[in-house]
C-alpha cells in the first residue's frame, strides 16, 4: 500500500531499468510518509537481484546482537510503504535491523513456492542465519509458508491479523459490518466496468474505510496514504494460486516462539481466526488490541511496539 519500492521480473530491459529509475522516487514518497523518530536510525534501499526477480527493499537500523527482523506485508499486490505511515518501526530499529521488501510484482509465476523464494533470497541477501519473521495480513500466510519451508532460519515468528493458514478458513465480517461501503463497491465495478483497474483501486480505498476502528486514526491515515502501489492483476494472481494452499498441519510443528496479534474489531480477518491459529500453535501467545481494526500498529502504536519488543527480546 501507498508508494511502491517495486519488485519485479522479466527480460524487457527497458522496463527493468525504467522500474529502477522509479525506485529512488518511490523511496523518496515512502520516507516522506511517515513522520521520522525523535532518535533517527539508518536508512537504505535497493535492489536484490534473482535469476527470476529483481527485489526492492528497504530497511531500517542495524546489524547488531539483537534478532533482526524481516517484515512481510500484507495485500497481495500491495507495496510494503502502507506499514510505514507512522515511525513506529523507525522506532524498533533503533536496536535491531529490520528490513521490508516488495513481493514480485509482475512475472509468470505468482505461486506461494515463488514467493517463499523470494523471501529467503531475502535473508540470504542480508547474510541472516536467522530472523524474526513478522507477517502482517496476507504477509502473515507467506511467512507462515516460509517457516514451514525452512524453519531452521526461523527465529520467531509474528502474526498480525494474519490470513488463516487456508483461505477457505478465513473470518471475514466486512459486508455484514459495512453493507453501504459494499453497495458503493457494487456501484463502482458497474460505472467503471470498461477500466477495470480503476475500480479495483477506488474499491481499495473503501476497503481502507473498512479496516479502523477510529474514525479519527482512519482519516488521518487516508489523508496521507497517497499512491498505495496497488497491482489489481497481481493481486488476483496470487488468490488464485494460493486459494487452494492449506498449512494447518504445519502449525503444529513449528517449535519456536510464535505471537499472534489481533486487533479485536478487526473485520476483515475477525478475531476468531488468530484464536484459532493460536490454539493451533503449541506455546504461542496471543495479544488482543482493544482498540484496533486491521491495524493495529497504527492504531495502538504505543502498546504495539511494546508487545513486539518485548516478545523479540
């Protein structure tokens, strides 16, 4: 979400160097999005390149004696820039490395082996034996697939108001919760049914209506969000290739230290699904955020870093 550090793959070597050329102004709008730290912690972008993708990241902090930390965003087909319209990762890196990066975003593959790929190029690009992985959303089922691949690199492992392992089992309350947004979804796919695209964009800047719980915090982030970086096609890519992905039987052996967080009016991923998760988890804690959405590191930012903090410490 919001201005995009792109990940990308294909052999046209002018739209790889465009995407490469675009890359230092997307990190210029994504810095300028949040409001930096009292106390400011190195900043760098870049690109991984793959034999398949060419990988945009950004991170934050250090390599130091504290678990690093790798940040999976949500989507798909969304930007990782929609985590950082606030400091409160800036704020965590002020004693570890932490590291964003953009899934690939165009290419013929879009399956969740390739993405897990991807990730782990990830970690091996930074030299990381091991990492806390952190999946927020959608990101939360990729780093779930990630463990079960290679759980010898897996530190420990965040889930903030993940997807279900399955999407089949997903907890999803927003038409029942907002009937008149969803009508509005409905009038917008029909008045801009030539240009597709652009109904899926304007349909996501109404799902972000549906995602606070403070009206106060929803405007604020909506006045600043900008471009969200939205990839429609990709987007549907991914959901067809992982709507049949099950990891249920994975949880149980996960034998390292899982949190799961959710906020408690969370919509778009109820509560009932990080319960399950949770439960499904041998030893795994659960936060609930009283007052939070789908976001709760905006909204809670506070208790949010504390919660992280203290589990990664």
């Amino acid at each position: 979400m919001l201005a995009r550090l792109p990940a990308y793959a294909g052999s046209n070597p002018l739209m790889r160097g465009t995407r490469l050329l675009k890359l230092l102004s997307y990190a210029a709008l994504a810095a300028a999005a949040f409001t930096a730290p009292a106390q400011s912690v190195p900043h760098a972008t870049g690109v991984i390149h793959t034999p398949a993708v060419d990988i945009g990241y950004e991170a934050f902090g250090e390599q130091a004696d504290a678990t690093p930390v790798i940040a999976v965003n949500g989507g798909p087909g969304l930007s990782h820039a929609y985590m950082l319209m606030n400091d409160l990762w800036q704020q965590i890196a002020q004693h570890r490395l932490v590291i964003f990066y953009d899934q690939r975003g165009t290419g013929a593959s879009q399956d969740m082996d390739a993405q897990v790929a991807d990730l782990e190029a990830v970690r091996t690009h930074f030299g990381l034996q091991k990492a806390a992985f952190v999946g927020d959303s959608y990101g939360g089922l990729l780093v779930m697939a990630y463990a079960a691949a290679h759980p010898e690199h897996v530190d420990r492992l965040v889930l903030s108001d993940s997807a279900p392992p399955a999407w089949k089992d997903i907890v999803h309350l927003l038409p029942q919760t907002f009937p008149d947004i969803e009508e509005q979804d409905a009038e917008l796919a029909k008045k801009l049914a030539t240009d597709p695209d652009a109904a899926a964009r304007a349909q996501l800047r109404n799902h972000f209506r549906m995602i606070f719980y403070s009206p106060e915090k929803r405007d604020a982030y909506m006045a600043k969000m900008g471009d969200l970086g939205y990839e429609p096609a990709v987007d549907e890519a991914v959901e067809m290739a992982t709507e049949n992905l099950d990891l249920t039987s994975a949880l149980p052996k996960f034998n390292f230290p899982v949190l799961v967080i959710t906020g408690c009016y969370d919509m778009n991923v109820a509560p009932l699904t990080a319960w399950r998760m949770a439960h499904a988890i041998s030893g795994a804690q659960i936060v609930f955020f009283e007052k939070s959405s789908h976001l709760p590191s905006y909204e809670e930012p506070d208790k949010y870093r504390s919660v992280v903090e203290g589990f990664l410490n």
